[in-house]
C-alpha cells in the first residue's frame, strides 16, 4: 500500500515533530481513558 508508505512519520516531518505528535497523542489517549473512568 504506498499510501501508507507515503505517509510514515519520517516522510512526512523531522524527528522533533514527530515526537511532539507522539507525545500529543499519549495526551490524548491518557485524557480519553481518564474520561472513561
């Protein structure tokens, strides 16, 4: 599937902007599982 290829975060931006997405996505992820509670 080269869309998915094409869209591998090293493709798409720098490691800092990546690992910033990273950590914005734990956010998230922790803020939905405290939401569930």
């Amino acid at each position: 599937m080269r869309g998915l290829n094409a869209l591998k975060p090293e493709n798409l931006a720098p490691s800092r902007t990546v690992r910033n997405v990273q950590a914005d996505a734990q956010a998230i992820k922790e803020n939905v599982t405290n939401g569930n509670h």
